[in-house]
C-alpha cells in the first residue's frame, strides 16, 4: 500500500526559502516519483538500504513503493562522470551527513535524465531545485550568477575543474549554444 504524501504547503502557494528543507523537497519528489513522474529509478537511486533509512527518517510510518512506479532504469555505465559529479557535490556540502549522501546521490541520479534537472527530479518548479542547492551546497549555487540551467550548470563545473574547455565560442556572450545554457528552464 502506499500514502500519499501531504506537503506542509499547498501547492499552490509562492514558496519562500525559509519554509523549506529537505524534507519538503523529498516530499516533491517522492509525490510525483509515486505518480510515476521524473526520471528517478527504483529507491530514488539509492540503495535500497539507504531508502529505508531515509523514509524512516523524514517519512516515519510511510509505505513507498519498492520500485520506481515509472518503470525507469538509469544506466550508469553511460554516465563516465558519476565519481566527479559526487565529488563536485560533496565538496561544496555543508555537512558530512546521511541526508547529505541521501541528497547528492538522488541529484547524481537525477542528471541522468533527460529534461531540465527540476523536472528529472521530480520537483514541482525550477525555484525548488534553485532553493535545495542553495540549502545543500551555498558556495555552489552563489557560483551561478547568470542562472545558467543547473544540469549545464553542473557539468560547467566539471569541465572548469578538469581544467576543460569544451564550448565551442570563447565566451557565452557570442556564443551560438547559448540559449542551451541559459535562459527559462520551465
Ligand atoms: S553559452 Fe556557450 S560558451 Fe557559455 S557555457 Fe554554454 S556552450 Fe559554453
């Protein structure tokens, strides 16, 4: 059997920073991964371990589905740059925690996907994601100070810290791709 889950917000309201958390986003995404929306695969890509300890933790008393209601498989041997995107992550963490694992592992998971990473996540807008970065890793997110996408985002880091230039223009103001890296990710 499984619950549905009850964000403290409605849905509807204009969300402020301060009303949220982890657990608010974890909500988002476990709503609509039940509906079988996003990419995320069975446990949100965590073990299966680390999803019971997490609905334990946020969602005591919860039934989840075993598997991903959505059917989705990611395949992580096409994803050569899982270790540097964890690494990328748990370096700008403020906290060396299980949420924190729990959190960058189901981020991880969610650049797999194909759509803007909000979406992929299952989250329910853009400023969702935009707030759970900021919350989970500030320095990083501060980082984007043109709001670039956040996938592109991501991996614009990667790139910088191989020392990888792979933009085809010597800078996004004269670049052809760049409504790919910015503009509305809705
Ligand atoms: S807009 Fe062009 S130059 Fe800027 S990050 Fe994107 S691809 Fe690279």
């Amino acid at each position: 059997m499984t619950t549905t889950l009850q964000p403290k917000d409605n849905r509807d309201d204009p969300y402020t920073h301060a009303d949220m958390s982890n657990q608010f986003w974890l909500t988002c995404m476990l709503t609509s991964w039940s509906d079988g929306r996003g990419v995320l695969p069975d446990y949100l890509g965590l073990e299966r371990e680390q999803f019971m300890d997490l609905s334990a933790y946020f969602f005591s008393g919860k039934v989840f589905p075993e598997r991903a209601p959505s059917g989705s498989a990611l395949d992580y041997s096409r994803m050569l740059e899982k270790e540097d995107l964890i690494t990328l992550l748990k370096h700008y963490s403020t906290a060396d925690t299980p949420e924190t694992t729990w959190m960058i592992t189901i981020i991880v998971a969610g650049c797999l996907g194909s759509n803007h990473l909000w979406q992929d996540l299952g989250l329910w807008q853009r400023s969702h994601l935009s707030a759970l970065l900021q919350y989970n890793f500030p320095e990083l997110a501060e980082k984007n100070t043109h709001d670039m996408k956040w996938k592109k985002f991501l991996y614009k880091q990667l790139c910088e810290a191989e020392g990888l230039n792979l933009c085809r223009a010597p800078s996004c103001e004269v670049c052809l791709d760049y409504p790919q890296c910015f503009g509305t990710e809705e």
